[in-house]
C-alpha cells in the first residue's frame, strides 16, 4: 500500500453532515467541516475544523492549527496558526492562539491569549544579553 505524502494529507475534507450528531473524542490530520452537532472534545493539532452556519459544538476542548467558526461553539478553543469567529457566531469559551479575527455581530464570552512563536535563538550558541533580549516579550503590539 502506498504511504500518502503530507500534501495529500492536508487536501483531504471531511464533512459531518446538518443530520449528524457526533459525542466523543475526535481526532484528525486534515480538515474537519462539522454542520450538525457536536459534543466532546477535539485533539487535531495539526487539522483544520470549520465550524459551519447552524452547526452547534458543546467541547471540552478544541485543540486545532485552525479554527473557523460561523456557528454555535461552547468550550475552550486552542489553535496553534489562528481562529476566525464569523458574523453571526455564538462562542463561549476561552480562546488561546497566535493570530484572531472576529467579525462585527458576533456574540463572544471568554478571554483571548495570545500565542508568541518562541526566539529563533539557539540556548547553547548567544550569549545570555542576546537570549535575554529575544524572551522579551513585548506589551506594545507595535514595538518590535
């Protein structure tokens, strides 16, 4: 059997239907499209999940690369790249990730923490000024 290379892997959708009511613990590679109901927790670090329009998704937890939610979602969200609530969403729930856009009309109860990619600097190879310098983590969105 032939192994399928990552592209092939991040290409591949699943969609869980308006009838389809899913409780448990789903966990996935790839893309997820969810437009029924969901209940549990989602563990895909290196996925992609929609949440569509009228779907509905109590969790636990939602960790995911990517998060796009048009619906419903009740729970904490972790996405490693962004999470996009669209107008019209209903989230509850705290989100944790590097980049968020929220639309106008949407209805959002949590807090927001924001994800910093770690220095590009080697532990072992800068001197401690340098290494010092690069966790400086910084308060002023616009200092660089």
């Amino acid at each position: 059997m032939a192994k399928k290379d990552n592209s092939e892997v991040r290409n591949n959708i699943t969609v869980f239907g308006t009838e389809t009511e899913f409780d448990g613990v789903l966990e996935f590679n790839s893309k997820l499209v969810i437009t029924g109901k969901f209940n549990g927790r989602i563990n895909a670090p290196e996925g992609d999940l929609e949440i569509a329009r009228n779907a509905y998704c109590n969790v636990d937890t939602i960790n995911a690369n990517s998060v796009v939610i048009c619906g419903n979602v009740s729970g904490d969200i972790n996405a490693s790249d962004r999470v996009e609530i669209c107008t019209g969403s209903i989230v509850s729930g705290n989100i944790k990730t590097a980049r968020i856009r929220i639309a106008n009309n949407v209805e959002f109860l949590g807090e927001v923490s924001m994800l910093e990619e770690n220095p590009d600097a080697d532990l072992f190879t800068v001197a401690s000024k340098e290494f010092k310098q690069a966790m400086i983590v910084h308060k002023d969105p616009f200092k660089v």
